[in-house]
C-alpha cells in the first residue's frame, strides 16, 4: 500500500498558515477539556489487580507464620537468583522446616515466576510499589520482614484481603488439572476455561 | 576553493585550513534517545564525519542466556527494546518454540498478535512523541503520551507489568484476557483513528515539520537495502519487506491487513509509513478481537518452567512429585533437539532475529540477538555525513533506535 500525503498548501493557505491556526485551534480546545494528569504523591494510581510489587510472605491464619514447604521452586526458577533458602528436615513429622527465607529484593527482576511455583501459594508479589529506602539493607527482606510485608499488604487491602486471589497463584485459562490442590481455589467465572471471553464473531460450541 | 560534498546537501566546505573540529554529542544528551554518543568531525555546521558509538548499555544478554534455561531468558528481551518489551517477548518465544517443535494453540497465537500490536502501537506513540520533541513540537509529545499510558494500563491489567513484561510463555501465554480487558481495548481502537487525526492536525502539514523532515535524511531503496535497514526505514524507501506479511508467525496470517509503503525514502515518507501502521496495527487488533476463539492459551507439550529436563526424569523415576504447579513436559522428546535455528519476527523497530545454537542440554550453548537498533545505528553516517548538524538530531529519531536493544 503506497502512504498518502496531505495535499500541497495553497497561496491562500501559506498566507493565513492555516495549519498552524488549525494547530492551535485544536491545542486550545484541550484547554477546556478535563485535565488527565495525575498528581502522582497527593493521588495515588490505581493498582490493577496481580500487579508485581513489594515481595511477601503470605501469613498463614492457622499457624500465624508462613506457607513455605521448602519446595525450592521459587529458587531454581528465579532468573536473577535472588532467593535463598535454608532448611532441615523434620524427622518425627517427615517434612522439611524452613530456617530462613531470603529475598535480596534489588536484585529481582518482578517476573513473577517464583509465585506463580510455588505450590502452596506461600509467596506473593504485593500491589505495594513505593518502598525505596536510603541503603541496601532495607531492601534485603527475611522471612520476618516479607511477613510484616504481607501485614502492611493486609492493611491496605482491609477487608478485602479475605476474598484476595493472586492471578498468578492460580493463573486465569490455566485447567484445574495442571494445578496442586492448593492452587484451585474459587476464582471468577472469567478465569476458568469454561468462562473465557471469545470473540464476536466466534460462536462457542457447546 | 569549495567543493559540495554530498549530492543532497550541496554546501561548500573549505579546504583544510584549520577550520574542522570534532565534537563528540553525547552519551548524556537529551536528543540521542538513551546513551549513545556520536564522533563527529565538523566543518562549520556542516559533518564531515559522524561516528556513533555505543556499548554503554552494554549487558551481556548472549552471555547470560547461556547460563539460564530457556523460560528464564525470556525476562532477558524485556530488556532489549524496553518500549516495546512484548514484542520482543513474543519474538523470543516464537523462536523457542521452532526449536523445540512446539505448536501454540490459536487462541495463544491471537492473544499474542493482540499485544505484539499494542506493543506497536506504544512503541510507535513514544517514538512519534520524541522524534517530535527533538525536532520542536512539543504539543504532540503530551498527546501521544495519553494514549501510550492506556496502553500500559492495559498491559498492567493483563501481565502485573508495566514495562517488563515476561508475559508470554514458551508455548502460549501465562495469562487470559480479561473481560475488562479486551472492553477497553475495543473502545481504545474504535477511538484510536481520531487521535492519530489529532497529531495529524499538529504537524502533518505544519511548514516547520515538513522543513525538518522532506528531502533530509534520504536513503534510495537499494541503499537502505545495503545498509541492511529493516522495518519502517526500510518500508519508508519502497522496499516492500515487512515477516508478519511475508514470513506469517502467530495470527499474523488469519488477519487483513496492509503494508504501508513510502517512496521518497526521506524523514518524512518513514513519518508516513509509521503513522500508517498506526492505523494498521488499529485494524489488526480489532480483528484479533473479533476472531478471539475458545481453547487453551498454553500448548500440552511446552516446557516445565521449573526444571525442563528433571521433570522428564521425574516421570521416568515413577515419583509421584511430579505433577505441581505448572509443570509439563516435552512428551516424546527425552531432550532437547541439537542444532541451531534463526527465527526473525516483526517488532516496531524491525526485524527481531534469534539464532540459537543447541546442543540439548536445554540452556542455550549460544544465543544471539540480530536487534533492528545495532544495524540502524551503524546506518547513521549514510544519512548524516554531508548534512547539519541539527538534522542529525532528526537522522537520529527517524532511526527510532532504542539503545538497550543495540548494545544488548
């Protein structure tokens, strides 16, 4: 397809510079139209949901302290390997106690495919986005600071944390078969196969 | 004596008489689009010799891929072209996928056409609003970046991302689309033709603009061609070369749509062809939309995230670990093929090219990254030497280089 170009101005036209006058025209327009700039610090964005955030430890009702199972998932998989774990083995229950859960948060890359691993939805990665600190230990979270991350993560959701589903511990037109028990959780219609939206001109067959 | 040194640019250059100098613009310099720094040698006003150089963002990205599987590379091309990080994801896993011999379900191959499209068109929007801004007209930049932040806002819907997105898996994608999603995207394309309208009506036939950009920077077909220019550049001389309609991945061949191409092979004929595609990318989504089938959105035979090869031994070794998460495997294949592959896809700045050598340990033994931004650079003396200093500013941004993606 050959691009088209606006015709060549006139005589009339270059006197008037209309496409200047037509230019301004449309800047003062927007003079009057509803502003769209967000006043960043005083009006915060609005964080869409399973957005890649601050690292958390999700903290369990029962128990009070976390999910980790010492799978090790999140740690092989992570791309810049900035999780470690350390763990022992509990021989009287047969299972594996973690000792201590590392997240060198500057070095992570919020790829999300350590939570999205995990099989017990144990980790999370809030909606929390402003936490810049003056040095590098702030940002260095152990299994206590990842915990109260998740309390701060609570608070600011309120009552909605109850209800609160990760899109990546159970990730949307993903079967329920490729997922542990853990991850079938109670999701929207639109996440499950069943539910998903198609197209206008698409006619599900059923 | 004078002599005129260039064919399009006829200004006489006196003759060794102490007068040339060098400069050297950048790395920090706000009209070089990141931190490339460009060797010029002047007479005047006028460059004699222009010499870009970069390396200053230089990463390591082929080195790294070789000590990361497959999946976790995929957060590597988030990094090249950092503003159109999708693209680049999908150019990667398309790839992958030839490798191993993975078919993507259809509705994965529409989902990823949608956001390679979205991608264009936010890559383009910056592109449009800087090269503006460099030249002089600044109103456009505020406009493009409305629309450009409805993009990314859809984009953090969809992935949790804004700008590095790792969305797409090897094999499909890691998300469906959401109602909301695909909602707001259908009232964004409807609207989208009216807004390319109003940065039209600022510098379409704004004398200033068409002073800055006709007849500046011209590249024959044959030599954009010899300089190995891809993309718009290219398009912009009359060289009809465009994968998704020549060498169709994804969804790319059960959509309609039209390859623009210029003829002066000037700044403003590839202005032309960007804007147009534009309008095509428009066109492509809202089809996307409207063929959106049911099914699966990730193939039964994509690669484990976790541990592509140990889940294999797994399945073999009877343990009934397996099974959690995400976890699949390649069928019928014990390991990765050896070989090596190059697979090139269309992102907005050209043509995206992966060359894998493997040899079945499934990391990759060499990666190699053929980015549109490294041959566009190097393509830069051709349009500069001979003319001003201040066009080159505007050779720069017609370019629509993105330094991450040239030094890698």
């Amino acid at each position: 397809m050959q691009i088209q170009y606006k015709p060549k101005r006139n005589l009339l036209q270059t006197i008037l510079h209309s496409e200047i006058m037509q230019g301004m025209a449309f800047t003062l327009k927007q003079l009057f139209a509803k502003p769209i700039t967000r006043q960043y610090p005083q009006e915060k964005p609005e964080i869409k949901l399973g957005f890649r955030g601050q690292h958390a430890l999700v903290r369990d009702q029962e128990t009070g302290t976390s999910k980790c199972v010492a799978c090790m998932r999140c740690v092989t998989v992570c791309p810049s390997r900035c999780i470690h774990i350390r763990f022992h083995e509990d021989e009287e229950r047969g299972c594996r106690v973690v000792d201590s859960y590392d997240i060198e948060a500057l070095r992570c890359v919020y790829c999300g495919f350590c939570e999205e691993v995990c099989p017990v939805n144990a980790l999370v990665l809030t909606e929390i986005f402003e936490y810049a600190a003056y040095n590098r230990e702030s940002i260095f979270f152990d299994q206590e600071r990842l915990l109260a991350n998740w309390d701060a993560f609570a608070d600011m959701k309120g009552s909605a944390i109850n209800g609160y589903i990760n899109p990546f511990w159970r990730p949307r037109g993903i079967p329920e078969r490729e997922l542990t028990a853990a991850k079938r959780l109670d999701v929207p219609d639109e996440w499950t196969i069943e539910g998903q939206v198609v197209g206008n001109l698409v006619k599900r067959d059923q | 004596m004078t002599r005129p040194i260039s064919k399009t640019v006829n200004v006489p250059v006196a003759d060794g008489d102490g007068e040339r100098y060098t400069l050297k613009m950048g790395p920090q310099h706000p009209a070089t689009h990141g931190v490339l720094r460009v060797d010029l040698e002047l007479d005047g006003e006028t460059i004699i010799k222009c010499s870009p150089q970069v390396g200053y963002l230089h990463r390591g990205f082929d080195k790294i891929a070789e000590n990361r599987t497959y999946a976790q590379s995929l957060i590597l091309t988030d990094r090249l072209d950092y503003i159109a990080a999708m693209a680049n994801n999908v150019g990667y896993c398309v790839a992958v996928e030839k490798l191993l011999g993975i078919s993507v379900p259809l509705r994965a191959k529409y989902i990823r056409t949608i956001v390679c499209e979205m991608s264009r068109i936010a890559s383009h929007l910056l592109w449009l609003a800087t090269h503006a801004l460099d030249i002089g007209a600044m109103t456009v930049f505020l406009y493009c970046f409305r629309e450009r932040e409805v993009m990314l806002d859809l984009f953090e819907e969809l992935c949790g991302a804004r700008l590095t997105f790792s969305y797409p898996r090897i094999g499909g994608v890691r998300q469906d689309v959401t109602r909301n999603f695909i909602d707001v995207l259908q009232r964004f394309v409807a609207e989208f033709p009216t807004h390319i309208g109003e940065y039209e009506t600022l510098i379409d036939t704004n004398r200033i603009w068409l002073k800055r950009t006709v007849g500046i920077g011209v590249l024959s077909a044959a030599e954009a061609l010899e300089l190995g220019l891809t993309g718009a550049c290219l398009r912009g001389s009359g060289v009809d070369y465009d994968i998704r309609k020549h060498r169709p991945y994804d969804a790319y061949d059960l959509v309609d749509f039209e390859v623009p191409l210029g003829s002066d092979g000037d700044i403003y004929a590839r202005y032309r062809c960007r804007m147009e595609e534009l309008h095509q990318s428009a066109r492509i989504i809202q089809q996307c939309i409207d063929q959106l089938p049911p099914g699966p959105i990730i193939s039964e035979d994509a690669p484990d995230l976790v541990m592509p090869l140990q889940g294999q031994r797994k399945v073999e070794a009877g343990s009934s670990t397996y099974g959690t998460g995400l976890i699949r495997l390649l069928e019928d294949k014990g390991e990765f093929p050896v070989g090596d592959i190059y697979v090139s896809t269309e992102v907005p700045k050209g043509e995206l090219g992966f060359y894998f050598i493997s040899d079945g340990s499934g990391r990759p033994y060499r990666m190699h990254v053929r980015s549109p931004s490294f041959i566009h650079i190097s393509a830069l003396p051709a349009l500069a030497e001979g003319s001003m200093i201040a066009d080159l500013i505007a050779n720069i941004g017609t370019l629509d280089v993105v330094l991450g993606e040239c030094d890698r």
